[in-house]
C-alpha cells in the first residue's frame, strides 16, 4: 500500500496488551494455530452471485481473495466480526490477507513485546472457513510506517549487529508461529524513496550500513525458514502513466536482487488503478498499456512471478452518477486485468483490498477523496453489500482468462 493511504494506527486501533517476549520465539496470551485439515468449502450466501471469484480464478490454478480485518466489537467494518462482510468473503475468496494485523505496530508494540491476538483470530477465522492466508508484511521499509520505538531504537556499540539480530528475530518470530499455515509473505513491502528514486534509509538501514543488506537480510531470514514458501517484495503500481518513474525504480531494485542472489520469488503488484482524468478519445481513464506491458516484460522476463494483492479503484475523476460512475470503474477494470491476464502464465494469485465500498480504505484517503464528497466506488460490492458492475466485470475477465 501506498506510504500516505492509511492511517496505520488508526485503523488497527485499540490497546494491544503487552506480552512478554519468550526468548526468540515471542510471545502470546494463546498458542500459535495450528495448521488443520481444511472443512468442506462453505456455500456461497445468498446475495453473492454465482460461480464465485475464486471458483473462477482456480480454473486458471489460482485464488480470488481479499484484505479482512480482525476489529474486536466492531460489526461496521470490513472484518471477521461482520457477518454481512464475511458472507461476501465466504462466497468469492479462496485466500484473506490482513489489512493491518500482522505489521510490526501491531505485532511488536515494543523491542520485547509480541502481540499476536488480532492476527491469529484473522488466521483461526479462515482455518475455520476453509480459507487461505497471506502474511502482509514483515517488514515495511518506510520510517513512518515503522513503531516510534524502532525510529528512535538505540543499536548499541554494535549498530550492525544489533539491527541484524532485530529483524533476524521479529521475521522468526512471526513465520514460525504460522509456519505450515502461511506459504506466500509480502517479505518487504515499499521500499523506495521517491525522493532520491532509490531503496529508502530508516534507522535500521543506517545502522546496517544500506537499505539493500536491510531487504537482503529480510529476505534471506524468510527463505531460511520457510523454505518452499513464496517470498514477494510488494509495491505500489499500475498502468497509469504518473507511475512510470516509480516502475523504473522498483525494476532497479529487482535487478539488484536478482545480481546479488536475494530469494525473491515475486512481485505483488498493488494495483489501485486510478481514474485520475477523462481521456477525450475514449470517455475514460487515461492509462499507458504499452509502457506497462514493457514493465512487466521486464519484471518476468527477470524470472519474477506476479501477483495482484491490493488491486481497487480510484473514481475521482468520474461524475456522481452513480450508474454512469460505476459502468467506468467496471471497464476501466476490465482493461487493466485484460492487460494482467495476457501474462497468465507468470500470474499468480490476485487480491482486492477489501470487498465493499464503506469499508475500503480509499474513503479515508485524502488525495482519493471526491470534490463533490460522494463515496468512492471502488470494490466489487457497494456499501448495502451488493454486487456493482465492477464484480461483473472482474467475474467475466476471469472467467476468459481461463
């Protein structure tokens, strides 16, 4: 996700009870899930159309899924605890990733303190629903995505060191709780400094000498312990031609893995398309398919598989109609995932950040919001949790794609 589009804090929200940190292994007031045999799929609920997302997409060998959230007490959220929510993530999604549960403000409040409660009853909700899980991330490399403690941590006399043996231990600590259970982590999640247009410095970067021996050790602590699992370095990115610089930027970065041996399996590919202005010629957002498609060609022809993991729609530039509106998300979709599925071959699994508008984190993003005030309509289902042209659309390209 984008370094400005959430309020990280905010949205987990709550205290977390501080847990003790049991030697390297963390901490919890519970036991770490175990991994089980998956329950007969549940049915589709009324109200979700048929064949769902993830019955589609598993023709072509992958899963549809969505972000949920845990938020304890809170039925008006897009979390386990809504029931008209998780009918729609029952019905369509074949995996569930955590919007905010398994980042380090949640799950290390403090240098000796691990709180696993909110992730591991995202992990016992799935378990229990026949639903699989990915693990967002274990390391976002932006200073202020990271917990205060860790901007202001003091590394020692032995900065190296010290910061080598922290993020060794928190990438332990959580791949081994949900070992068996989680095969494929966002490892790094946005790592580039837009600024300088290169891997971006944090206090652990400076005490370790690069923000590259950083990602490098992330990735070589992740593939140490799960060693079939799929390890993805996760960015913000789509066709719209204000990202080129930035695709530019993370093709370095690939580059620099691929010269230096760092396991990195995938790119996840965030993919919050934007209608950020009305083409003329085609009524619609203007976006650069052939520039795009050389990004991707560049990415798989590196041997980097694909991932779509955060994909919705920014609607800002479309009118307030909505039947109009939501007709243009619909196509504006449809193109950009015709473009992802010409690359099926390298394409894994793909991922909505989230399945109804009221609850997509779009709505609380400045640069996202309308100048007329209305909701974006960016998920495949509106606020009353029914199915928009947006869900027909992603139905119909998936099922082409075979």
């Amino acid at each position: 996700m984008s370094v400005t589009r959430r309020h990280a804090l905010e949205v987990i929200g709550g205290s977390l009870a501080a847990l003790p940190l049991a030697g390297c292994g963390g901490g919890s007031s519970t036991p770490a899930p175990a991994p089980v045999s998956a329950p007969p799929p549940t049915p589709a609920p009324t109200g979700v159309p048929l064949p769902g997302l993830n019955t589609l997409a598993a023709r072509g060998g992958r899963k549809f899924g969505s972000a949920i959230a845990s938020t304890p007490g809170n039925a008006n959220a897009g979390s386990i605890q809504n029931p008209d929510y998780t009918a729609i993530i029952k019905g369509e999604c074949g995996i569930v990733v955590p919007e905010n549960e398994m980042k380090w403000q949640a799950v290390r409040p403090a240098p000796t303190v691990y709180n696993f409660d909110r992730m591991d009853e995202i992990v016992r909700w799935a378990q229990a629903n026949a639903i699989a899980v990915r693990g967002h991330t274990l390391l976002w490399h932006r200073p202020q995505w990271f917990p205060n403690w860790l901007n202001s941590y003091d590394y020692g006399a032995n900065p190296r060191r010290e910061a080598e043996r922290l993020l060794t231990e928190h990438i332990q600590t959580v791949t081994r709780r949900y070992k068996g259970i989680i095969t494929s982590y966002d490892v790094v999640n946005e790592a580039i400094d837009h600024d300088r247009n290169a891997p971006i410095e944090t206090s652990m970067s400076r005490a370790m000498g690069s923000p590259e021996a950083v990602l490098d050790l992330a990735f070589h602590t992740a593939r140490a312990e799960l060693p079939g699992a799929q390890l993805v370095y996760n960015d913000y990115m789509s066709w719209e031609p204000q990202h080129a610089r930035h695709c530019a930027d993370v093709l370095r970065l690939l580059e620099g893995f691929r010269k230096r041996g760092t396991p990195v399996d995938a790119l996840g590919i965030q993919s919050h398309i934007e209608i950020f202005a009305i083409d003329p010629a085609t009524g619609n957002g203007p976006y650069a398919e052939r520039e795009w498609r050389r990004f991707l060609d560049e990415v798989t022809g590196m041997g980097y598989r694909l991932l779509v993991t955060e994909f919705d729609v920014k609607d800002k530039a479309l009118p307030g109609n909505i039947a109009q509106r939501d007709e243009k998300v619909a196509d504006f979709a449809r193109r950009y995932f015709e473009v992802m599925f010409d690359y099926r071959q390298h394409l894994d699994d793909v991922l909505a950040w989230g399945m109804v508008d009221r609850f997509n984190w779009l709505q609380g993003f400045d640069p996202s919001k309308r100048a007329d005030g209305l909701e974006v309509r960016g998920t495949p289902y509106d606020s009353t949790y029914r199915a928009k042209p947006l869900r027909t659309a992603l139905a119909n390209v998936t099922s082409a794609a075979g």
